[in-house]
C-alpha cells in the first residue's frame, strides 16, 4: 500500500528536465572526447595509425609510446625545474598576498579599498602589452653569482618573481573578502588582550582561512606549472626551461610523431591531477565557503 502511495506522490518526469539531463550527458562528453582520443592515440604505435588512420579499430595497443616520451624528453629533469620555480612561487604568493588581505580587511584607512584595487588591477593586464619592457628590464638587472646566467633573464628566480607578480593580485582579492566574513570579535579580543598584529595575522586569523589557501593553492599549482609564454619569453636556455617546454624535445625537425606527443602530454598532465585529488575536499570547501551566507 505504501509502496503504491509513494509510486503516485512521485512528481511527474518533465521533458525540460529530460532535455538538461541530455544537454549535461552530451556537454560531458564533448569536455572528454579531446582527452579519450589522446589517450586513445597514446596508446596505438603511429606505424599502425599511419597505416590505418586514427578513426579505425586498434591492432595493438601498448604503454610503449608512455615510456619512450619520458626518456627522449628527459621529463625528470624538467619535472625538477618546475618544482623549482612552482614551489616557491606558490608558497610566496600566498604568503605576501594574505599579509594585504589581512592589512586591507582589518584595518580601516582611506585608501584601503585603492590598494586592493590596484593588487587586482595588475590580473587585467594581457601578458603580452608587458612582455616588452620586462624582456629588456631583465636583460639590464644583474645579479652575478645569485642565478647562473648573472642576469635576471634565463633563470629560475625571473620566472617565480613574475608568476607572483601577476598572480598576488587575484589571492589578494579572494583572501580579503574572505577575511572580512571573520568576526572582528576575534582580533578585537586579541588586541586588547597586548597581541601583536604579526600575531594577531600569523596566529589567529591565517589558521581560519586554510580552506581558501587551500584552494587558491590548487589554482596556483596548475596556473603555473601550465604556463608556457613567460618560460618561453623568459628563458633562452632550453635546460632551464619547466615541464611544458619538454614536449619541443619530441618533436624532429622533419618529423613528428602525434602519439607520442600525446603520449607525451599525459604524462605532463599527471602532476596537475595529483594536486587536485589531494586538495579535492579542502578546494571544494574553499569555494563554497559563504555559500550560504546572508
């Protein structure tokens, strides 16, 4: 009796509900398709796909195209540089950024509100309007015996200094308007308790905002480890240059091999998908925190 009540009190199924379900089914795999025929054509040696061509049904697949992308780019060592410039930067960013965020959400000044704007006006700048004069103010800083090139230009220290550059503004950005949902209870209480503002910042509120470090932090890791125009313009040395630059090593003057290019272009993909998975909770969490907020 109460399974055949339940049966009636289901609302009705109505076609425009049908239609979203079917807009989202062929949205998701218009999103895959691009990343499954890679992985398709990594997996099938290009003797058979030249014979054959892509659209056909495999003879052989195998991970050969995987292991002989890894060691004809040399992927570990460019793995290592991108550490070098990723981590630091990363790191320093959220850094410098949340100590203007604390400063422009806690303290009222006049030009509080310009300041931040002006941290946030730097991301509206295209790359390429720029490119010009830091190429030449690069070539003139000279920093002998602190980068092996002597110079700003071609070492690991421009490019960290660069992606922090563009990227504070946008942390910057978020952070403040995270902080400012903080009760002002917190650092009041401290204030009149003799605590610092260094304290006030490193003890009290830096802990509450871990959920949106967290998932600025994975935007950052990806947005930088994928950058390839500031390494490409930046960097003249091709062993200095990150990750992305290590697909040019498989590509011959005279030739190309597309699977092993793509195979080439997973195995760059793999470390952007362990950060997301490691922070999944912590960035979900971070970019719904105020969903709810009135």
């Amino acid at each position: 009796m109460s399974a055949s009540m339940s049966l009636k009190q289901r609302a009705p199924v109505r076609p425009g509900r049908v239609l979203l379900h079917v807009f989202l089914v062929v949205m998701s795999l218009a999103w895959l398709a691009p990343l499954l025929w890679a992985i398709y054509a990594a997996l099938r040696p290009y003797s058979e796909t030249s014979t054959k061509g892509y659209v056909s049904w495999p003879d052989k697949l195998s991970f050969a195209n995987f292991t002989n992308a890894y060691q004809q780019s040399d992927m570990t060592h460019y793995f290592v540089n991108t550490l070098i410039i990723a981590v630091p930067a990363v790191l320093l960013t959220l850094f410098l950024s949340s100590m203007v965020a604390f400063y422009v959400s806690r303290f009222d000044f006049r030009v509080n509100l310009f300041l931040l704007l002006v941290f946030t006006a730097g991301n509206l700048l295209p790359q390429q309007v720029i490119i010009t004069p830091l190429y030449r103010m690069y070539l003139l800083i000279d920093l002998p015996g602190i980068t092996e090139s002597g110079k700003l230009y071609d070492s690991a220290l421009g490019l960290v200094l660069i992606h922090i550059a563009f990227q504070s503004g946008f942390c910057a950005f978020v952070l403040a308007n995270y902080m400012r949902m903080l009760p002002h209870e917190l650092t009041e209480a401290a204030l009149v308790d003799g605590a610092s503002v260094w304290r006030m910042y490193w003890q009290i509120v830096l802990p509450l905002c871990r959920p949106a470090m967290a998932a600025l932090a994975t935007l950052l890791s990806i947005w930088i480890y994928n950058d390839f125009f500031w390494a490409l313009v930046l960097i003249s040395t091709g062993e200095n240059m990150p990750i992305t630059s290590a697909l040019n090593n498989l590509s011959g003057q005279y030739f190309t091999d597309p699977n092993l290019v793509a195979a080439g272009a997973l195995l760059t993909a793999i470390p952007t998908l362990i950060v997301y998975f490691a922070l999944q909770r912590q960035f979900v969490s971070g970019l719904t925190l105020g969903a709810n907020k009135g």
